[in-house]
C-alpha cells in the first residue's frame, strides 16, 4: 500500500487503499466461499450416508419380509397341492363306488 501511495502521490492515497481495501475483501470472498463449500460438501455427504443407511436398512427388511412371505406361500402351495391329490383320490374313490 505504501509503495501505491508513493508511485501514485499523496493526493491519489484514497484511491490506493480503497483498491487494496476491495483487493482484500475479495481474496476474503473467494476464501469463504471456498470454506463454505467445503463445509456444504461435508454436510452433504454425510446427510447422503445417513439416507442410504436409512433405506439400506428398509431395503434389507423388505427383503427379509419378502423372503417370510415366499416361503410361507410355498408351505402353502405345497399343502395346496397334496390336498388336491387328496381330493382327486376321494373323488376317483367315490366314482368306484357309483
């Protein structure tokens, strides 16, 4: 600042700080923005990590209830199928006897 003050007179020092001055906060502008930024990422991915690990955990329990309720319908399927052969004999039974 001295050596603007002193290349450009004493009657231009204005100029010469309000220049550094808007030099300054600028460099501070960009810094922040970046510090900001780099905070918004953190906050970010760790708002990211905190959804997947939420619906991770609803996806696997999903899943686990889907599995429940397919084995439980292939119980029943099979106990469909052996009361079907069981019907089909009794008829046929009846049919000897008619």
């Amino acid at each position: 600042m001295r050596e603007g003050i002193k290349e450009n007179g004493e009657e231009d020092s204005d100029k010469v700080v309000q220049a550094v001055l808007a030099e300054r906060q600028a460099r501070e502008l960009r810094d922040l923005d970046k510090h900001h930024a780099a905070e918004k990422k953190v906050m970010v991915g760790d708002a990211l990590l905190k959804l997947n690990e939420k619906y991770d955990k609803l996806r696997d329990e999903l899943q686990n209830r889907h599995d429940d309720e397919l084995a439980r319908l292939k119980v029943l399927r099979v106990a469909h199928i052996r009361l079907e052969r069981i019907l089909v004999q009794n008829v046929k039974n009846l049919i000897k006897y008619f």
